[in-house]
C-alpha cells in the first residue's frame, strides 16, 4: 500500500541552524501538506502546496519557512534560523483532491519528524 | 476560526467495554469532519469521515461516529474495544470548498486495560 514517507525520523540542531525536513508523498496525489505538532499540544496546520506553489498558510508559517518540490517525488520544509519553540513533531501529509473538496480528499500522513532545537 | 475540542485527554475504557471519545466543533457552517488515529511512532492514519450523505459513518476497525448538527459534535464510539485499540485519536475539521486547512482537536488518548 503507498505510503508517505519521512525523513530523517529525529533531527537534533543548534538553535540559529537551518534544517530541512523530507517527505515523500504518495506518487499520484498532487495536495502537499505540512503540519506540526508541538509536544502535548494539537496539531496544527502550516501550509499547503499545489501546482509548485503554496495554496494557504497559516500565521505559524512565517518567513522562516519555505517549502519547496525540488524533484517529482520529494516535498520539503525549510526552517532557516531554527528557534528553540520550533522543537516539535513535523508532519508531512498528501492528498489527491483538495482537502476542502469532496471526494478523494483523505490526507495521508507520514510517520513523522521530531526536531529539537538545542 | 474553526475550533474543536475534544472533552478528556485520557480516556480508559476495560477491553470489552464501549470506547465514546467526545469532539465538538465551532462552526456555523457544517464543516466535513474526521477522525484519525495514531500509534506509537507513527503517523496519522484515517479512521473515518463526515461530508455529506448519512450522518452515521462507519470506518475501519469497528469505528463508527455520529454527525449530530443540532449539538455541534461527531463523537467516535466502538461497541467493544480491544487491546490494539490503544493510541491516540484525533478529531479534525475543515469547512468545505474554503481551501485546505484542517484544524485538529488536541487529542484524546485512549488506553485499554486488560
């Protein structure tokens, strides 16, 4: 069955230090998605990509994040100048649809990323 | 902005005994509604989802809930819960036909006891 994978699992920097976060979606989807999870708060939303460009984000994702599709198969999140509060579980997720849409628009999420920041 | 609140943080049901895991939503305008679950060291799986049709959904592993419009809430039971059923389940809402954010509930983590 496709999945999304992620890596690495566990990223440890330097507060200041750029990181950068990958996913693989599933092959046929064309929604990205990243999402965060700080430790025993909700999850939240950060951005969503489609057509190579970001389609909404949130006010979390300001301009020390980029994403980007560099290839046809990997989907990444850039932090560059990493903060303390940016330690957190980072989910990478995929659809076919819009997740605003009916039909095919089940998001399927990766494992995970659980960065902290020093 | 959406909200959603899921009552208990930890839930304990016996094995065997009725699984009920509360979520509410704020929204004046019926979002589509689901639930994911997460086990250790994984990612978020799908359990089920509400966007439109009958108001009972059924999901995988025995999973069902119940869009109730008139109490704002789609709460997650299963008849009879087993062991595997331990993990963390989240509620998650997202308005329809208004872009791709889904706003999730802070999670309800459930453990059964033998």
């Amino acid at each position: 069955e496709p999945e999304v994978t992620q890596t690495p699992s566990h990223q440890v920097t330097q507060m200041g230090q750029e990181v950068i976060l990958r996913c693989v979606p599933i092959s046929n989807h064309l929604y990205f998605y990243w999402y965060r999870q700080i430790l025993g708060q909700k999850v939240e939303f950060l951005v969503s990509f489609y057509n190579n460009e970001i389609s909404e984000k949130s006010e979390i994702f300001d301009d020390q994040f980029s994403v980007e599709r560099p290839d046809g198969s990997n989907f990444t999140l850039k932090i560059r100048s990493t903060k303390l509060e940016d330690s957190a579980m980072y989910f990478c997720a995929s659809s076919e649809a819009p997740a605003g849409g009916i039909g095919r628009n089940e998001q399927f999420f990766g494992p995970g990323t659980r960065l902290t920041v020093l | 902005a959406q909200s959603v609140t899921q009552l208990g943080s930890h839930v304990s049901v016996s094995e065997g005994a009725l699984v009920l895991l509360r979520c509410n939503y704020s929204s004046s305008v019926p979002p589509y509604l689901f639930w994911y679950v997460q086990y250790p060291n994984q990612g978020l799986q799908l359990l089920l989802k509400y966007t439109t049709g009958a108001t009972l959904v059924k999901g995988i592993n025995g999973f069902e809930a119940e869009f109730k419009k008139s109490e704002t809430s789609f709460h997650l039971t299963k008849p009879s819960a087993h062991m595997s059923d331990a993990a963390e389940y989240f509620c998650a809402v997202i308005l329809p036909n208004t872009g791709n954010q889904f706003y999730f509930g802070t999670g309800t983590s459930l453990t059964v006891i033998p």
